[in-house]
C-alpha cells in the first residue's frame, strides 16, 4: 500500500520503517514545516525595518510589561496609572486582560533562566508569532478531531499562512488577539473532545482554555456565546446525551468561576445580559439530565410524554419570568454598545461616536474577504457540503462556529481574525475530502487488476470501483487534472498570502515608508523622532495634550503624562479635548490651561501627502465634542456639506486651534514644484489662511518631515 | 374536562411510579443523591441568607453559592455507579478527574472567597 513513488518508499524502507512509521515521519515532519514556516512568513517587518512594536495599543501592552518584569505580579495586579488621563488616572490593574502580559513575562523569565539574555522588548515582538505557529499545532489536533488526520495537516497548513490571522499576528504586534486566537481555537478544540469522550479531564481542560481566553481578550464574549448555542442546536436536534451533559456543566461551573478571577470581567457572568445565554442553557441541561432520569425510572411511555410535556413548558416559562424579572428590575445588564452594535449596526452611528469612528469597526468589503480568505472563500460552503453529508457532534460545532463567525465578520472587519480559524477548518474538509477522492480513484484502477485474479477477496467495495471504472474509462486521467488542479489552486493561495503579508500587513505604521524620485526607498521616522524629543528635552512632569490615538505611544516612548489616551474609557474628558482642538484659540487656551497642559502635539500630513493626519480626523474630534459640548456645532466647520481647508472654507475652520497648530508658518513652505506655497499636498489644496498667528502657544518642535508638531503652553501675561 | 381529570390521574400515576421506581434503587445511589440534594440545599440557605442580610461582599456569596452548586454538579455527573452514567471510561479513571475537578474548583473558591 505505497502511498508515494517508488523512490522515497525505498529510502524510507531502507530504514527499516514500517507503513505505520512512514506516515508518522511525514506527519511529524509536515507539522514542523508548518511550524517553522508560521513563525517565518510573519518576520518581514523585521527584516525590513528593525525589531520594534507596532501601531497604536501593542504600546500600551508593551508599558505594561515592562512594568510587570521591573515590580513583580503584585504591584501590577493593583497598579494606578498617574501618568495617563490626567487627571483621573487610570485603575489599569482593573481594566486590563493580563493574560498577554503575563505570558510573554512568562517566556522572558524562561529565557533568562536558561540564561539567554534577551530583552523584553525582543520577547514582546515575538510572542504574535510564537502563538501563531502554535495556533498550527491546535489546528491539526482540531481537524483530527473533526474529520481525520489528513484535514488536520491541510488545516494547519491553510492557517500558517492566511492573511486573516496574518494581520494580527505580526512580529511587532503585541497585541491580545495574537494571544487570544490561539486560546479561542485551543479551548473549542478540547470542548469539542470533552463532547466526543464525556470525560471530566477534557472538560477542566476546557475550563482552562476559557479561563485563559477570558484572560487574554475581550472578545471572551463570543464563546461563551456560540458554546451555549451550540448545546442548545445538540438538545434541539435530539442530541442529547450524558458526555455533553458532563462536558457542558463542568466546563461552565469551572469556566465561570476561573473567569471570575479577572477583576475586569469581575461579577459580568452572572450579571450581564451578553452572558446570560450559558446560565440559561445551564438550567436546560439539568432539566434535560432530570428528564433523562425520569425516563430510565418509568418503564411508561405514554406517561412520559405527558410529564415531558408539562415539564418543558413550565420550566421555559420559569426561566422566561426569571429572566424578564432580571432585566425590567436592572439586575441584569442589558447589551453593552460594543457588542450590541455586532448585532444591529447601525446603532453605533447613532448613540456612540467613538465606537463608528474606529477604522477596524466598519463593515466589511467583499474586497476585504478576497483579499484576506483567497481560495477559502470558495472552499468554505464545499467544506459545509463535506459537513454535512456526515453530521457528529463535531461537525456540527464547526459548521455552527463557521456560520456565526462568518455573519460577524461581515459586520465588522476586526472579526475577520475571529472566522479565520473556521474558514480553515472547514476549507481543509473540503480539500482533504476531495483530494481523498480523487487518490482513491487513482489507487483502485491499480487494485481492479488485482482483485480479478483472486476473487473475492476484495469484496463488495472493490467490485462497485470495477463498476465504475468501465462506465467511465477517462476517470483516472479527470483525477490526475483535478489533482494538478487543486494543486495550482494551493500553490496560488500560497504565494497570494506571501504577497499579502508582504504588502499590506507588515508594516509597523510608526515607521513610514516612501519611494523617493530616484526609485530609493525613503524613511520617515518621525514618531519616534517626536516622541523621543519629548523624552529629552521636557520637565518630568510635563503634560501633553493630544488626540487619543497617540496617547499609548506617547506615555511609552515619550515617557510623559497625556491626558487621554487609546483606552478611550472616559468619553467626557476626550470631548473636552476634542472642543479645545476645534475652538478658537482664546476659548481654547482656557480649557488647556484647566487642564494643567504644558505641550500640545498634532501630527500632520501636508508636506508628505502623509493621510491619516489630524486635520483629516479633525471632523470626528467635532462631532465627539460637539456630542458633549452642543456649543460645537458641525455644519460651522463645513462649507455646503464639504469639508475644506482652502480659501472657500468655513472661517470657524480656518481659525480653530487645529488649523492654526497644524498651519502655522506652513504658508512660506515650498512642498512640490510647480505648486505655490502652502499647497497641502494631503489634501491636493493650497490653504485658505496662510499668515496663522499663535498668542498662547509657542512653536516648541517640529520633525524634519513636519509629520509631528509641539507647540509649548506659553504662562499667562504678567499683570503689571 | 375528561382531559384535566386524565391529565390529573396521570400525574398522580406518574409519581406513584416514579416513587416505587425510585425505593427499587440501591443504596449506594441513594446516599449519594443524598449527598447532592444536601449541597443543593446548602445553597439554598446561602441564597435566603443573602436575600435577608444583602449581598455586599459579592464575591464571597458567589464563592459560596457557586461551591455548592459545582460540587452538587460534580458529585451527579462523576455518579459512575448511576445507570446514565456514559460507559466509554473505566471508573478509576471517572474517579480521579472527580478528584482533580473538585481539587480545582475548591482552590479557585478560595481564591474567589476574598
């Protein structure tokens, strides 16, 4: 039974291996291509620039760190964060999922144990792609599980490389999701095998995975969604049995309990509405486990059905009252904005500015899918087919967690990482059962000939192929093409996510690229440059105001109190900061002068063509004011519906503290040839006010691109 | 109506089954869901008790509310000796994750306790 060419078979045969131990090399062997290949395909940002943290929140986990390896877990757990949102502090112990800092602290302390001398900063970078080569691992375990292990190894495979996941887990993105992936798909894998073996050690173990997910991201939510969900679709379908009634209780006692831990998440599983769909099912199953008990004593059935009957209406309508009496009383939460946004998204436009302002939480482009699932997107409803046709507790599981995560990734782009594990799976079903197909049909037209010497020996199986093999005489050459075909496909798939991951998703956005005008790649390290220009030349207690976007990489690498920052927990303090920076400068120098501001910093695109600078961002620092502030109005920045900043714009814009900030002495600048001065080369426009006049701030520093500005709170006049 | 009357001598039917179902069980059975019905009923008392004097230190009435409850839920679904119980596992083996799952959720209540 030779499954390769003659060739390898004698290699490996030379070794004296058995059938049985040549496929375990060439899973082993498999499985650590894959992994090394998980690790490797995510380094390019490091190779490209340096080993540094990426983007906006990766800073904050990074400060965080670092503050857990210098004062130990105890100072940590209860530390008051003075140096942001100044000034009320932030409770960070509270408010964060420490399981991300806590691993990679972990690894460090590994590390130095064996007596390598890293540094925490290298062990942050590449902890994203640590877990990922993980996730590889859990993904193969899970595809044994489900179907065999050849969907195992496609699965581990597809999820090394797919840009879905890719996206959030690049060396230098130290952030929750890189963690939590690996914790969501680990903790639904052994969930799925304490279903299939009914034992307790799989379910503590399920209890662990969720502990750890609940530790690591906010996204928690969604299992303890989808498992419930997932009983209720067993129970509903008739499914029942004493291995889910084990699996399922011991996981959400335990679970919960663990979770409970956390002092974000804190009492949220027994008083929020987002969790009362697990305690719901929990009740379901002990009636279902009575009922169970009810019907092995009685040897009645008539009498059963009857006291079937009255047992589930009146034990839904009792958990219906209880659950109305919660909710009309206040005891139980109703759906935060986050998540009930996921289930109506429009509701976010409308109530809460600041969740419709993140880029990540906009819906989903069917550009976005092809370009993060490539083949998946196809292979996903083959794989549901495959699902189908031979539906067990497991595949069930996946087609449910496929299908929902599915629907939430078209609503928000953020939770496409969130489907990606699914879209694997299920994918890898659909190629790992076609392909198994196909190989059959290559193998039986060998086994014909050899079945029709010894006669029944091969029996029914064999004798049907034999059928089928004479009605169809090209049925071996339609299999080769379609394996020559499935294999074009995956390796196109291949290079499609290199090229992705190389293009769109290895960049760290603090560092900027360019092409110069001979072709040589250009750097802008402005950020940095900035922020450590702060470090240096600024009193210890300074303060500096700017938006929340960079208020993370301003307390990490600047090392300076800010007064609001990504965490974006107090939406009055960032309004306030919002109608400081779209006032005029006399109304505005009040506010920041209330604040005890001492730097004020805006980041600026118009020499670079730079985009997502603050004048464009401006509109939505009107509109979070202004839904505090009524006295900021948005149609005064706006010219017939238009937002401009050339000469036809509106006069509040062209003299609010941000225009000027962002201006100031820009008029004199030459930025293209052939274009007059002033000419935004962001905006494609020359600007409308070009002699800007500051009375309260003084220039402090600008970077060589002009890309951050920090202007100096100047002390008030001296009343002679 | 006809349907109440049957409806009520099926009831009465059903728990007159049910009761000599139930005195036909071993001992061994009967002590443990003596056991669980105990820890449900511990619970209970905890819930009136926090009904009465309120439920400031939330955590420890969780703590405590919780316990019973895992152990009850334990103690019904570790029942190896119960006729439900799924077959696939030797007992030794039910015995010991009964064990570990009890050592962890004791643990994870004293931490909770406060």
């Amino acid at each position: 039974m030779a499954t390769m060419p003659a060739s390898a078979s004698d290699l490996l045969k030379s070794f004296k291996l058995k059938t049985k131990q040549q496929e375990l090399l060439i899973r082993v062997s498999i499985l650590c291509l894959v992994y090394i290949l998980a690790f490797i395909t995510r380094l390019f940002s490091v190779l490209r620039y340096e080993s540094m943290i990426h983007e906006f929140d990766p800073y904050f986990n990074y400060r965080t760190t670092l503050y857990l390896t210098e004062n130990g877990f105890y100072d940590f757990w209860n530390w008051f964060d003075y140096e942001s949102w100044y000034p009320l502090g932030r409770i960070v112990g509270g408010t964060l999922y420490p399981g991300l800092m806590v691993t990679a602290v972990l690894i460090y302390r590994i590390l130095r144990f064996l007596r390598f001398a890293v540094h925490i900063r290298e062990v942050c970078v590449l902890t994203a792609p640590f877990f990922a080569s993980n996730t590889t691992l859990v993904a193969y375990f899970f595809g044994k599980e489900i179907w065999d292990s050849g969907a195992g190894l496609v699965a581990a495979i597809l999820i090394a490389v797919c840009p879905g996941y890719i996206s959030r887990s690049v060396a230098g993105s130290y952030d929750n999701e890189g963690v939590a992936i690996f914790a969501l798909l680990f903790t639904f894998y052994v969930f799925v095998k304490a279903v299939n073996t009914g034992s307790l050690a799989w379910s503590l173990a399920s209890a662990f995975g969720y502990f750890y997910m609940v530790s690591a991201w906010g996204g928690y939510v969604f299992i303890i969604n989808l498992i419930p969900l997932y009983v209720l679709v067993l129970l509903i379908t008739g499914r029942y049995s004493m291995r889910l009634y084990v699996a399922y209780n011991c996981m959400y006692i335990l679970g919960m309990l663990l979770a409970m831990q956390i002092r974000f998440v804190g009492f949220q599983h027994v008083q929020s509405g987002e969790h009362m769909a697990a305690m719901g099912v929990f009740f379901l199953m002990q009636v279902f486990y009575f009922l169970d008990w009810v019907k092995h004593m009685l040897s009645d059935t008539k009498l059963f059905q009857a006291f079937l009957r009255i047992t589930v209406t009146s034990a839904v309508a009792v958990g219906g009252i209880a659950l109305g009496l919660g909710m009309v009383s206040g005891y139980i939460s109703p759906w935060t904005g986050r998540f009930y946004s996921l289930l109506d998204p429009t509701y976010a436009k409308d109530h809460i500015p600041i969740i419709a302002s993140v880029s990540e939480h906009q819906p989903t482009a069917w550009s976005s899918f092809m370009f993060d699932f490539h083949i998946l997107l196809f292979l996903f409803p083959a794989g549901l087919y495959f699902c189908f046709k031979r539906l067990s507790d497991a595949t069930i599981f996946i087609v449910m967690y496929g299908l929902t995560s599915m629907y939430f990734a078209g609503v928000m782009v953020r939770l496409i990482l969130v489907a990606t594990p699914a879209v694997c799976l299920i994918s890898a079903i659909a190629v790992s059962a076609t392909v198994k197909n196909l190989t059959v049909l290559l193998r039986s037209k060998n086994k014909v000939v050899q079945t029709g010497s010894t006669k029944g020996s091969g029996g029914s199986k064999s004798s049907s192929k034999a059928l089928l093999d004479q009605s169809q005489p090209f049925q071996k050459n339609g299999a080769i093409a379609l394996l020559f075909g499935a294999f074009y496909l995956l390796s196109r798939y291949a290079t499609h996510c290199t090229w992705v991951t190389s293009e769109a998703y290895s960049s760290p956005s603090i560092v900027l690229a360019a092409r110069g005008a001979h072709g040589n790649r250009v750097i802008f390290d402005d950020y940095r440059e900035a922020y450590f220009w702060l470090r240096q030349n600024t009193p210890q207690d300074a303060k500096v105001m700017s938006w929340w976007d960079y208020g993370y990489q301003i307390t990490a690498m600047g090392n300076r109190t800010v007064i609001v920052d990504n965490n974006t927990w107090n939406n009055t303090h960032i309004a306030t900061v919002g109608r400081a920076m779209s006032s005029y400068e006399d109304e505005a120098i009040e506010i920041i002068r209330s604040l005890d501001v001492d730097y004020v910093l805006v980041v600026f695109g118009g020499v670079t063509g730079y985009s997502s600078d603050d004048i464009n961002k401006f509109l939505w620092m009107v509109r979070i004011g202004g839904g505090v502030f009524p006295v900021i109005k948005e149609p005064d920045y706006l010219v017939n519906g238009e937002y401009r900043v050339d000469k036809g714009a509106a006069p509040k814009m062209l003299n609010c503290l941000m225009y000027k900030l962002c201006y100031y002495r820009f008029g004199e600048m030459m930025t293209e040839y052939g274009k007059p001065p002033g000419y935004d080369r962001a905006r494609g426009v020359e600007i409308g006010n070009k002699d800007v006049k500051l009375e309260h701030l003084e220039e402090a520093f600008t970077t060589s691109n002009w890309i951050v500005r920090i202007y100096r709170v100047k002390p008030p006049n001296n009343r002679w | 109506m006809g349907r109440t009357s049957s409806t009520k001598e099926d009831a009465g039917a059903l728990f007159h089954s049910l009761r000599s179902a139930y005195a036909a069980t071993p001992v061994n059975l009967k002590i443990i869901d003596l056991y669980v019905g105990f820890a449900i009923f511990t619970a209970l008392i905890q819930v009136v008790y926090m009904a009465m004097v309120g439920s400031f230190p939330f955590n420890s009435f969780l703590s405590g509310v919780l316990s019973c409850v895992g152990t009850a839920v334990l103690a019904g679904k570790s029942n190896f000796l119960s006729p439900l119980f799924a077959k696939d596992l030797p007992p030794e083996r039910a015995f010991a994750d009964f064990v570990l799952c009890n050592l962890v959720l004791h643990l994870v209540i004293m931490n909770f306790l406060g």
